[in-house]
C-alpha cells in the first residue's frame, strides 16, 4: 500500500469542461490535442515529459477524451469534457461543469458573437463556481486570421479583467493547444496543492471540496491512517 | 556459475511506488550482488519486468521463481523455517512472530531442522532507490516450493509469509534436496502473515548496519560458517523448456481458498526446481505448452484505475461478472470439463502489442481468472463469516437494512398516499456511507488473506475493492431494493412523469429534439432497450456503467453511420439522438438506474468517461422532461428549477460525503487485540473511536474475550520493542506510530508473565485459528 508522502505516488485527476457556442472548434481542438503523439522541442525546453494515450472513443466521435500527462514528476490524468454548444442546450451548462476543475471557454475569432457567449459563460462559472475554477479563454482559429471580428487587445483585456488567461489557437494548423493545456495543467495543480496546503495535514488526502479536486493516492485509507494501515494487520 | 543459493524481498520502492523483487546471491555480501527486478503490474497480472510470464498474483509469481529461474539467476529460496513448516500451526506460529523470525534463536527449543537459521538482514537508507535497498534472508540450505514473499511497503512496512493453500507442491526433504523429489505434500487452510511494523526499523536500508533490528548481522565467522549456504548444484539445464512452476497458476483453489473442492485437489507434480526427475518432467510436459510458445495469451482490460473500460473497448461480449454471478456458476463448468490435469495452468504470456484479435477470446479469461473476482470471492466469504469483524459487521448491516427495506415496502403497500419520510435517494446514501466504512474498515482490519496488495495490481485496486463490496453488500439486498425504490419512485410521481414525458416525445421526436445525425434503427433500439434490461438485473453499479457505456456507443456508431466522411460529431450531435434513443426505448425505469448510479458510484468515479456518459443521459432526461420541449420558440432543455436544485443539493451532499468519510477514518481504527490467559489465546479485531478511552476499549475486550474479572487484565501494547501498559490517554491515531507487527494491542492478565509469552509466540503454541474456532 502506498503510504506515505512521497512525491511520486500523487495522481491528480482534472476534470476539465469545454464550452463555448456550436463551431467554434471545441470538439476540433480537443481531438487535435488528445490524438496528436507528442514530441515537440519545446516540450523537453518545458521539462515535462509528455504520455500520450487515447483512452477512449475510436475516430473522430469525441464528446470525451482523456489524456495522461507527466508534469516535473507528477502524473495527471485529464478527462476533457465537451459539451453541446448549441444555445439551446445552454440550461444543461450545470450539470455537465459540476464538479470542473478547469473550463475552457472556447470562440471563434471571426465570429463576434461567440466571444459573447463567452462572457456569458464566465459570468456563470464564476458564479456558480466561484474563483477556483481555472478559466481559460481560447481564440481559435487564428489560421483565418484575416477575417479576424474580435481584437486581441479586447479579449486578452477581458481574460485579465476576469482572472482568466487568454490563448490563440489554431486547431486546423495545431498552433497554441499544447500550450493552453499545459498551462491549464499547471495552474490546476497550483490550486490543488493550495488546496492541500489550507487543509494542513491534507496532503495525502483525496478529495474533500466542493470542487472537486482529485487528488488520489495509491491508497487514500492507508495515507489518511498516518501509515498505520498495514500494521493493523 | 558458481553453486549459489538466493535469498529474495518483494518490497515496494518509495520513490517509484512499484514493487519490486530484490535478490541477493548470500555468497557475496557486495551490494552489487544485489539484483533487483521490478514488478510490473499491467493488465490485472503481475510479472518480472524483464520477463514475459505474468501471474494473476504476486504469490503464484514468487511461487514460480522458487521452482523455475526465468531471468533471474537461480531460483528463488525461502527461509527454511518456512519451508520445512509442515503443518498449519507451525505456520501460523511463524507469522506471530513478526520481525523476531529474524532474530537468532537464543533457545532453540525447536529441532534442529526448524528456527536454525536465522536469517541476515542487510539495510539500506529508506526511501532511496539507488542504493540497495535490500533486506534478504539468509538460510540454511533447504528447498521448498513453498511460496513465501515478504512484501515491504512505504515506511509502514509490513512483512508478509504467504503460504497459500493452492500451492499443491512436494515439499524437499532436505537430505539430497536436488535430486529426490519427496512427495510428501502439505496444504495448509490458511495463508499465513507476518506483520512487522516498526516504523523506521522497517524501512529497508543498506549497508549492513542493523538499525533498529531486534538482532543484527552476525559478525562473528562462527555465526557466518553457520550460515553459510550448503552449496546448491547448479540447474542442469538452464534453459528448459518446462516450466513447472505452470502449475501454481491453477485457477480453482486459488479463487476459492476454504471452499470444499480445495479439498479434492491432486497434487500437483511440481518438479524441484533443479534436476527434475524426468519423468515428471514429461508428465507436465503433456499439457503445458513450452512459455517461449505461448498458447495462451491474455489480453485483459486494461482498467486503469478507472471505473469502466472505456467505450472504445467495450462491445456487447464484455462480461458483467454481477449478472453472470447469478447463472449457474460458468467457472466452475468451465473447470469440470474432463481435463487431462487440471491441476495446471501456464503463466500467463504477456501480450505486448495491442489487444488486437485476442481480446475477444480473452475477455473469457479475463471473467474466469481476473485477480478481482478473485478479491470479490475472499471478501464475500469473508463477510459471511460473523466471527470475522468484517463479517458481522456486514451481516448486521443487511439484516437491519433488511428490515428497513420491508418497513418502506409495507409502508407503501398500507397506506399507498401517506407521506413517507423515507426516499430513495436516503436509502441508497445510507447505503453508499455503508459500503466506504467497511471498505475501509475491511483494510484497517487486516482481515483479508492473503492482502489486498498481493492480490490485485495496485492500479486496479480500488476498482476491485469497490467491486467486492458491491458484491458482498448490494448483490444480497438487490431484489428487496429494487422493490423497495420502485415503490419509493411511486410514491413520489418520478417515474409516472417521465413515462409521461416519454409518450408525449414519440411522436416526431427527431424533429423535437433536434436530432441530425444518424440514430440506431428499430433493432438498434431494440438493443439498447435489451441493455436497459440487463441493467435492472445487476446490483452493481460499475455494470450498470458498463451498460450504459454500451448503450452510447451503440448511439455513437449509429451517428457515425450519417457521418462516414471523418466529420467531427460532437457532444452538440449526441445529446439530441441519445435522447431520441431513451425516448424510442421507452423505458421508465432508466430513471432508477440514473439514480442508483448517481448516488452508489464513488464521487471521484464521476469525472471519467463513465461520468461524462452517465451525465449525458442525466442531461437526456431533463431534456426529455424540460416542459418547454415542445414549443419551438422557446428553448427547449431547460432545466426545471427543481431539477437545478436537486443537482446542486446533489453535488453539494456528494462532496461532503466524501469529507466526512475522511474524517470517520481518521477517527476510528481497527485494532487486533491478542488475547492470551493460560492455554487461552485468541486474536479479535475491535473497534476503536476516537474519543474513547482505553478503559472502553479494556471493557470492550473484557465483553469480547469473555473475561469475568476485567481488573486484572490490562491492555498492552508494544512500545520501543517491549510490551507497555497502554496510557489511559491513548487514542487510536496514537496508534499508528505505536504498534509493531503483530496483533497491534494485547489484553492480558496485569501479573502477565512476558517472557512466557515470548516463548509461547516463537515456539508456536499458540494456534490463533483454532483458538478462534473454539469460541
């Protein structure tokens, strides 16, 4: 049984929703990030080592994906949410990004109206939500550059003024997408360990909030027994 | 090569948190001699990493080492001790030992082929993985192919002897014990363990300083001549074929220890691990296919710590091992099938490659010698034991939760309007805080043999353990259950809604609900309707997933069936011809199920793609049931205000379920309480709260152990090696830094006389399973 604090045993699982208004590249996006094999310079530059593995649904039917990743030594496990994108499906928001750890609010740059309903979609999360959820902001679609409708200044302002971050990306060209989930990544690991740390002894535990942070040991019973599980025995 | 003999640890790296089988050739104390192999734990078996034979336990991989090298140098050898043990209790009385096994014996009150030889133990700086981390065992010489591991975990070390009973093996004689196979055959009822627990003491270091050791290396070259090993010949042939060690992987006895065909085994005919008598040689050689041609390759599902194989590889030929459980007993047909020897069984091959065209085959094999039906087997008979405290506690807990479930059924049968304080989503919480407290009381308990950790890949574990106690807690309960939400849902109009709903959706319902992909025709419909079925006959709600998951795909591939040309179908695409599917389906019971799921699966199970496919189908459902889903202007899929107040409740109580299920294990500790009186001696697994003070655990004992004068017993525990009156200030958490192998707490008369009791434990008197068995 895994007791103990040692570095390597921890497990953070993420649950990460994707939302934004119908065509704007959700589903794009995730596929071009969870079915690409991994070996990019910059990476290495990063000192993290990525695994790739696709877990789950064949070809291109993705409404959830997963991915694991090693980050400086620490394993993370993604599970990417989609969701439908229509407004008329808006009400089921909710019960699809309980629980989230990150959302990904995705518009496109040529299309106004979509970034709208990103402002529509923080407003909410937020509310909902509260400020641990980490929000990112994604302008996709750059390779159409030229028919760009939304100003970089107008969303990267906005994204700030929100506590977000703002990406540009570019599922068609794979431009901007491991960044963004990397990014994302990292900050969700920086709540987690906060997380950990305002629990106090907390380390080793799994889950306890609201909002749902995994943070799974080999054996959570036997971690939160001080060690003293196998001895019982 | 020189004439060697191996002594060998399995123990988890700290570090890396994967086991590993340390070896060390005794000949040579050098640290280089040190050879250590990693585990790997892939695919619900266990297998040295550098080799292609994988095991469905960590025991049947040791067991096999001892009989056949593969990649490592030589066999491996247990402690003679344990291997010339010939009887249950003279097992039994070496897992009491604890750590003093490897003490040099001072008296030797047990002849000369017994405790001779103690072994070495060399240390190493805990929680490096560079250095040696090696503690070995050095014996006299002595053969045995019985199974003994020592698994080591964390710096809570625990040190376990397993000698299960599925090993049938000839145990060697010791005169000649490389060329005459004696085939006296031992079986022993139970596996045995040995706890040893000292905190730091445990923690493998190197170097050869004895740490805390109650003994350390003997120096002295008397001591070394005596330990020297007695000069093995090498195998003859290193690179035989035959790999008789096969025979430990024998599916029936290993899954049902203490079930009655345990009895009716033949031995097997293990050749000794060098110089096998060739006629037995020949004789294995009939079934057993040479590992390097493989026959038998077995691809499992590759769970990942997750809940559900994920849709992908799910087909509709995966098995459900809650609904197969409840025909008529497929393994055991399986195995009666006239079988030349049966006894035997080849490691499995590892497939490294994909899955490919072996899965489906597999999927077989994956039901019938999955490690966690195996778990699931041990923790139902255990939980039907009531002398076990896993099992009473169990067992009290369906028999009251029986009587509640009729409560509700008669309530609802008298008086059918009456307000019922009762709800389904209160029974089916009640349930899933029950199934967390003896989840975790079953592993503070130690109850389990051989442990969890032997039994099950670590990855796989939680899964597994969840799995059993779903077995153990809601396959007895599930008719009475099912009855009993079904009138719950009656009662309060939820299920005659949506049967509503569902009629007001037929018609037009790809236009309603905005359906434009490809959806399942009428006999894909049918399909799914059939997985519906299915699900109502489970109590498992990992299968229910896994039919869930089913029923998607079948909506996925139909979607896909419109879009051949690699356009992207997105969840804006699913959600819409799910909920046509529920609606053609028809069937309003896939609301219990919806809940049933919801409420018994673990939070954390939630996220995965089990989660995400479940929550679709919640989402279908409102979708269905939104009242404006039938006027176009306005949106449809709006979710009522109650069902976002049933939602948010839902998250809410879900989460703080699993915080005061921390806290409940944080505050309360199984304790092992050894109980010895004259010839008296019992072990017994109590309840510790915090809170309560030693003096109520000391009555507790009193009432357990049936002792008439409490005043003098006192309860003791181990501390710095010797045995201390427990502080009345104690509590259980203190526990955890306190006890050292062994029963963690010992109630004995206050005049105890220690160094008996010392002697009792190392010479074997005391037969803890008998002196259970006479209570």
């Amino acid at each position: 049984m895994a007791t103990g604090g040692g570095a390597g045993n921890k497990t953070y699982s993420f649950k990460v929703v994707l939302l934004g208004e119908g065509c704007v590249g959700k589903t794009s996006l995730v596929l071009r990030y969870c079915e690409n094999k991994f070996n990019d310079k910059h990476i290495t530059t990063l000192q993290a080592s990525f695994l790739t593995k696709k877990l789950n649904i064949t070809g291109k039917r993705a409404s959830f994906l997963t991915k694991k990743l090693n980050i400086t030594g620490k394993r993370v496990n993604l599970a990417i949410w989609d969701t439908a994108g229509q407004e008329r499906f808006h009400a089921l928001g909710p019960i699809y990004y309980r629980d989230s750890n990150g959302a990904i609010l995705v518009y496109d740059i040529t299309d106004e109206d979509s970034f709208q309903k990103v402002k529509n979609w923080v407003k909410e999360l937020r509310k909902m939500l509260g400020n641990e959820i980490c929000l990112c902001i994604v302008g996709n679609k750059v390779d159409l550059e030229k028919e760009r409708h939304v100003s970089v200044e107008e969303a990267e302002g906005y994204a700030e003024s929100v506590g977000a971050k703002h990406y540009h990306t570019s599922a068609k060209l794979n431009k901007g997408i491991e960044e963004l989930f990397l990014d994302l990544c990292k900050r969700m690991m920086e709540t987690a360990q906060a997380e950990e740390r305002a629990k106090g002894n907390g380390a080793s535990q799994s889950t306890t909030s609201r909002r749902g942070v995994q943070i799974v040991d080999d054996d959570p019973q036997a971690a939160t027994a001080a060690g003293g599980c196998c001895s019982s025995a | 090569m020189q004439p060697t003999r191996i002594t060998f640890l399995v123990r988890k790296c700290s570090s890396s948190q994967r086991k590993m089988l340390c070896v060390r050739v005794t000949a040579d104390r050098a640290a280089s001699s040190i050879k250590e192999c990693l585990i790997c734990e892939e695919d619900s078996t266990f297998a040295l990493e550098s080799s292609a034979l994988s095991f469905p336990d960590l025991c049947r991989l040791v067991a096999f080492y001892c009989i056949s090298r593969d990649v490592l140098p030589f066999p491996l050898e247990l402690p003679e001790a344990i291997a010339q043990a010939s009887s249950h209790r003279k097992l039994e009385a070496i897992s009491h030992m604890g750590l003093e096994f490897w003490c040099p014996l001072s008296d030797t009150q047990n002849g000369p082929g017994d405790w001779q030889a103690p072994p070495t133990i060399i240390k190493a700086p805990p929680s490096t993985t560079k250095a040696p981390p090696i503690s070995a065992t050095q014996v006299k010489a002595g053969l045995s192919q019985d199974l003994c591991y020592l698994l080591s975990c964390g710096r809570q070390e625990s040190l376990c002897f397993i000698n299960p009973l599925f090993l049938q093996v000839e145990q060697q004689q010791q005169q000649q014990p490389t060329q005459v196979a004696s085939h006296k055959r031992h079986r022993f009822k139970r596996s045995m363990r040995v706890r040893v627990s000292t905190e730091s003491s445990m923690t493998l270091s190197g170097g050869g300083g004895a740490g805390s050791f109650p003994s350390s290396v003997p120096e002295d070259p008397q001591d070394q001549e005596r330990l020297q090993p007695t000069p093995l010949q090498p195998s003859p042939n290193p690179h035989r074929k035959i790999h008789p060690g096969a025979g430990v992987l024998r599916r029936t006895p290993a899954l049902s220890p203490t079930s009655a065909e345990d009895e009716d085994l033949v031995p097997i005919n293990v050749p000794p691990p060098v110089k096998a008598p060739t006629e037995q040689v020949v004789e294995v050689e009939e079934d057993l296919p040479a590992p390097e041609e493989p026959s038998i390759e077995v691809a499992c599902l590759a769970l990942e710590g997750r809940p559900a194989p994920s849709l992908a590889e799910l087909d509709s030929s995966s098995s459900f091992s809650s609904l197969e459980e409840e025909e008529p007993e497929p393994e055991d047909q399986f195995f009666k099938q006239p079988n030349h020897n049966p006894q035997h069984r080849p490691p499995m091959v590892r497939s490294r490659g994909g899955h490919g065209g072996l899965h489906r085959m597999s999927a077989a094999f994956v039901c019938f010698f999955a490690p966690e039906k195996r778990l699931a087997r041990l923790v139902e008979e255990l939980s039907r034991d009531r002398r076990s405290a896993f099992g009473s506690l169990v067992q009290e807990f369906i028999q009251r939760q029986r009587e509640e479930l009729r409560e509700v059924l008669a309530q609802a049968a008298s008086s059918s309007s009456s307000f019922s304080s009762t709800t389904s989503v209160g029974v089916l919480q009640g349930l899933r805080r029950f199934l967390s407290k003896a989840n975790c009381f079953l592993l503070d308990s130690g109850e389990l043999s051989p442990p969890l950790e032997t039994l099950v890949p670590d990855n796989e574990k939680d899964l597994a353990l969840e799995k059993a106690m779903f077995g153990c807690v809601l396959k007895p309960l599930r008719v009475l259950l099912g009855q009993a939400l079904l009138s719950l849902h009656r009662q309060d109009g939820s299920t005659q809604r949506l049967a509503c709903s569902l009629l007001d959706c037929q018609e037009g319902a790809m236009e309603h609900l905005g359906v434009l992909v490809g959806v399942p025709d009428t006999r894909g419909v049918e399909r799914v309707r059939q997985k519906l079925a299915l699900m109502q006959r489970t109590h498992s709600p990992i299968d229910k997933m896994l039919l869930l998951l089913q029923m998607c795909k079948a909506v996925q591939k139909a979607m896909g069936a419109l879009h051949d040309g690699g356009q992207e179908v997105s969840s804006t695409d699913f959600l819409p011809a799910l909920s046509y599917v529920i609606v053609m389906c028809n069937t309003p019971q896939i609301l219990l199920e919806v809940e049933y799921m919801m409420e018994l699966l673990e939070p954390s199970w939630l996220t995965g793609e089990g989660g995400y496919y479940l929550t679709s189908v919640y989402a279908s459902l409102c979708l269905i049931q939104s009242p404006e889903a039938e006027e176009d202007q306005v949106l449809p899929g709006g979710l009522t205000r109650e069902a976002q107040d049933g939602l948010r409740e839902w998250g809410r109580r879900r989460s703080l379920e699993a915080k005061s299920h921390q806290e409940r294990q944080q505050n309360q500790r199984c304790v092992r309480v050894l109980f010895q009186d004259g010839e008296r001696s019992a072990v017994r697994t109590l309840q510790w709260r915090a809170g309560e003070s030693s003096e109520a655990l000391a009555q507790l004992c009193a009432s357990t152990f049936a002792v008439s004068e409490p005043q003098d017993y006192t309860l003791y525990w181990r501390s710095g090696g010797e045995m201390r009156t427990l502080p009345t200030q104690a509590q259980p958490k203190d526990l955890a830094s306190h006890s050292e192998g062994g029963p963690s707490l010992s109630y004995l008369r206050t005049d105890h006389d220690f160094s008996k009791m010392r002697r009792l434990t190392r010479g074997g008197a005391v037969d803890l399973g008998e002196s259970m068995c006479e209570e």
